[in-house]
C-alpha cells in the first residue's frame, strides 16, 4: 500500500500514521519528523531548516526531495509507504509523480484528513502547552493555516483530478477516524479492483 495522507497542520495526519501502519505493514513516513530529527542532530541541513519550521513557513522543495527520494531506497519502503507531510504544493505534488514513476511504485491511494481551522488551532495550542513545538503556537498556527490554504489546498485538487482523493471527517476520537481512513481504503479498493 502507497499512501498518502494530506491536510492542514494539526489535522491528526502523524497520528492517524501511527496507528493505521503496523495494520497495513508499511512504514510511516513523515517529513516533518525527518525534519525535526535533522535539526535535533544539528546537521547543516537541520540548523537552516528550524528557522523557516520555526516561523511556520514550508522548508525548500530541494531539500525535502532529496530527503524523501533517500528514504524511499530504504529496504522497509519497498512494501509501500504511509506518506505524511508530502506533498505539501504543486510542485512537490508533480516531483513526488516523477520519483515515484521512475521506480514504479505509482501512489494507491491519497486520503484528505478534513478539519476545521477553530478545532486545528485548539489542538496546537494543547499541543504548545504540552510539548512546546515553536510552530504550535496559535500565531504560526494562523500563519501555518494560511500557507497550507494557499499552497497546499491545491494539492488535493491535483489528485481528485486523477481520481485518487478521497476525503475523510478528521473531526472525532481517534479510533473513530482511524475506522474512517480504513474504509475510505476498502472503498477505493473495491473500486480499482472491483
Ligand atoms: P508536520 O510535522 O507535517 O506538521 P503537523 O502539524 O505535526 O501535522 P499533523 O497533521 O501530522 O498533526 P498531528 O497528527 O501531529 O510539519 C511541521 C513543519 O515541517 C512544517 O510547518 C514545515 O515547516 C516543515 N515541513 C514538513 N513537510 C514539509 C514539506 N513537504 N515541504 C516543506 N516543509 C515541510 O496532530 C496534531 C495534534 O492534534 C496532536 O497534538 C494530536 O495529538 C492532536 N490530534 C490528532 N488527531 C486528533 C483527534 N482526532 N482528536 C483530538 N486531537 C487530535
């Protein structure tokens, strides 16, 4: 299974990752944690990439491709992959086609995780409170929503027009979501495979 799961920050795509990848036998691929493991260890790459996280904003299309085009040679990703975090604009929509077409592993599925702004910034801002994640406080929140309307809204327009989108309520206990996300999987399933 080759997954991707799209949606605004804070929309529960890392955590419906987490639960949905031992049933599916595939690992959890989140760019954002690769981030945040870059500029934990203080390599060159992290140290440039925590100020644009930090301030919300989306870190370089180079960079990410070239991260995420290294983790996929990885052995455990020859089963397929849970996506989480990319493709976050068009042109990392259309890069992430290429890649994928050069080593013919093509996308399954794509599943929109849909959640309203007023419930995002409460859950970042418990989350702050928490953890203390830079990003989670409710102005880059804002900032953060703002970036994703713009940039990576267009994204899920770019899979429903291959007929690959499908769109899940993120809005409900996890358990609850994750059953969503599992039969928005049957579904497309029984579709492409009758
Ligand atoms: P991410 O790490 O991807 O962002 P995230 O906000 O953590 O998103 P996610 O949707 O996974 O939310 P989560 O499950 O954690 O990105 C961080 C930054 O990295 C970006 O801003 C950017 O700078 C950079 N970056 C990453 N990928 C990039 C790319 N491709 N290009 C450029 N830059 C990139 O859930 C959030 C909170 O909600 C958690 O506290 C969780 O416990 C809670 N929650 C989840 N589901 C819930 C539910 N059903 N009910 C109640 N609470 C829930």
């Amino acid at each position: 299974m080759r997954l991707v799961l799209l949606g605004a920050p804070g929309s529960g795509k890392g955590t419906q990752a987490t639960c949905l990848k031992t049933e599916l036998g595939v690992p959890h691929i989140s760019t954002g944690d690769m981030l945040r493991a870059a500029v934990a260890a203080g390599t060159a790459m992290g140290l440039k990439a925590k100020a644009v996280m930090d301030a919300g904003q989306l870190v370089s299309d180079d960079i990410l491709l070239g991260m995420l085009g290294e983790r996929l040679t990885h052995d455990d990703a020859k089963a397929g992959f849970i996506l989480d975090g990319y493709p976050r604009n068009l042109a990392q929509a259309d890069a992430l086609d290429h890649l994928l077409a050069k080593i013919d592993q093509p996308l399954d599925a794509v599943v929109k995780l849909d959640v309203p702004n007023e419930v995002i910034i409460s859950r970042c801002e418990i989350r702050f409170k928490a953890e203390g994640r830079a990003d989670d406080n409710p102005d880059t929140v804002r900032k953060r929503l703002a970036i994703y309307a713009e940039q990576t809204a267009p994204v899920a327009d770019f899979y429903a027009r291959r007929g690959k989108l499908q769109v899940v309520d993120g809005v409900g206990e996890l358990s609850e979501v994750t059953a969503r996300v599992k039969r928005a999987l049957q579904d497309r399933s029984a579709a492409v495979h009758g």
